[in-house]
C-alpha cells in the first residue's frame, strides 16, 4: 500500500513538473502569437522574433572588442552624442553566436540577427515555437508584426504660413520648399546654426541623376555604388539595368540647396549613394501595359500571369 502511494505521488509530482515546465515556456510566448498558434495550428509557417536574456560570458572583453572596431568617424561622433556616456555598451555586441546556432536547428530559415534587440528573426512552425521557449536562455518570443500603411488625413492649415498668407521670415529664403520643412520645424533649427555638417549620411535608392544640378552640386559625395550593374556610377547609363529618379529625388529633398527654390534638412552633410533598385521589371511592366494586344488579348484584360 505504502508503494502505491508513494508511486502515485511521485506521477503527480511528475505531472507538476511538467505543468510548470509548459506554464513557464507559455510566459515566454506573446498571447498574440500563442492566440494565433491555436487559431491556425501547429503546422502553420510562423516568423518570429525570438529575444536572448543576454550576450552571453565575458561581456565586458566582448564591449571593448566593439569598441575596438569602430572607425575613428564612428568614435568621434559617439563622443559628440554620448561624452557623459560610455561610448560602447552592450547593444554595440553582437547576438551571441551559440544562441543563435542552437535556434536554428528548429527553425526553416534566420532572417535577420538584430544586436540592439538582442534577438532573431525566424521562419518556423508553431510546433518549433514550444521547444524554442524551452531553450534557457530565451527570454521570449513574439509574432513579427505587419500593417498596411494608409496616408495620414492632414486636417490642419498650411504649416507656418501667418493670416496675410506669408511664410515668416529666417536665414534662408526656402520658397516652395518651406511648407515640406516647416512641418518638422526645420527652419527654427536652421536659424540656430544647425545643418547636416558633420554627419555621414548614406542613400540606398534609385538611381541619381543629374548630380551637376545647382541644388546638388555642392554636395559633398563621398562615394557611389552601383549594386545592380557592379561598378561605381549611379546614374541612368545606356544598356544597364535600373533606370529612375528616384534617388535624385530623395536626396534633393533631403539636402538639396538652392535658396529662393529649395534648402534641404541636411544640407552640409558628407554623403555615400548607392543605387540598390532595379527598375528593369517595372519598364518591362509599362511596355505591356501600353501594348494594344497581348497573347491575343487586349492590355485592359488581366496580364498577371504573363508576368510571372
């Protein structure tokens, strides 16, 4: 008798165990993602963020090896933004490389290593997600996000503009430009002193034409490449991939200065481009679209499937 119940209370204690083991993993999963798991089962493809308690062992030797490779523009501009602050921390190290090995095995594809989250991003099924939030040194686990962005209803009046219609007076005469970067209150800081001098900024866009414009040709440009035709011009060229304007765009908005017409932000910054879009698929678009006929078909009728 006395076995049978020491036998049942060591399968209870069992059972306790376990509970707490599937409560604790639990803990770690966002109710959204565990709402969604139970929703769409166990099967279904997940991407996640999975977040670390820490960098791992001998973080101090891992922040002076971050701070080791910084560039000397890198160290200054820390020093200028953070000098009562140590100029490496903890966001500077890296994910630790164990952590994201031993996740790995449960998971269809890494997406990203992010070292200011401290955390990965995943591909997997929600089966792999219990076994994840198992793994000690997960702190937790959340369902990555998506929106569709709808343009934000402007109600109010022309920014910065008095009752006869003026636009105040500052340093510079920004003319059409003025309602873009009165709304961020740009010209207040321009009349400080501040400007982009100083700060490195890097374009990742289309391409940058007509560099030798009188807004632009101030600029101080550091470097160019050109990641879709490997070589260091940005511009449209003839018989290359990627043409547009959008780069030039965003740039001239950015830091274009030509008073009495534009003054950018940004102006007296130091600037890398790189040209990362190919556009090639959207002319291809355009020329079937304006085609009268396609595969005996007029262009109002559905071309999807002839793209793909």
């Amino acid at each position: 008798m006395k076995n049978k119940v020491k036998t049942l209370v060591n399968f209870l204690l069992i059972l306790i165990l376990i509970g707490a083991g599937y409560s604790s993993q639990n803990n770690k999963i966002s109710p959204h993602l565990y709402k969604f798991i139970k929703q769409r089962g166990e099967n279904t493809k997940i991407t996640a963020w999975i977040y670390f308690k820490d960098k791992g062992p001998d973080l101090d030797q891992k922040i002076e090896e971050a701070k080791k490779s910084f560039s000397s523009r890198t160290q200054q501009r820390r020093w200028r933004h953070r000098h009562i602050f140590p100029t490496a921390d903890v966001f500077d190290v890296p994910v630790n490389e164990n952590y994201v090995s031993r996740v790995k095995d449960h998971v269809s594809r890494i997406r990203h290593c992010s070292r200011w989250l401290n955390a990965v991003s995943v591909e997997t099924k929600g089966a792999s997600i219990a076994i994840i939030a198992g793994l000690p040194f997960v702190r937790k686990i959340e369902k990555v996000r998506s929106f569709v962005f709808r343009d934000p209803v402007d109600e109010r009046e022309g920014p910065g503009i008095d009752s006869l219609g003026l636009a105040p007076a500052h340093v510079y005469d920004y003319g059409p430009s003025f309602g873009q970067v009165q709304q961020i209150n740009v010209p207040t800081l321009h009349d400080k002193g501040y400007s982009g001098k100083g700060v490195l900024m890097c374009l990742l866009d289309g391409g940058f034409n007509n560099l030798t414009h009188e807004s632009l040709i101030s600029l101080n440009i550091l470097d160019t490449w050109d990641f879709v035709n490997q070589d260091s011009n940005v511009s449209d060229q003839q018989g290359q991939m990627g043409n547009g304007d959008h780069g030039t765009n965003t740039l001239s908005v950015a830091a274009g200065f030509m008073p009495g017409k534009m003054v950018g932000p940004a102006f007296g910054a130091d600037f890398i481009l790189g040209k990362t879009e190919n556009t090639e698929w959207n002319a291809i678009w355009k020329k079937m679209i304006g085609s009268p006929e396609l595969n005996g078909r007029t262009a109002k009728e559905p071309i999807l499937s002839a793209v793909l």
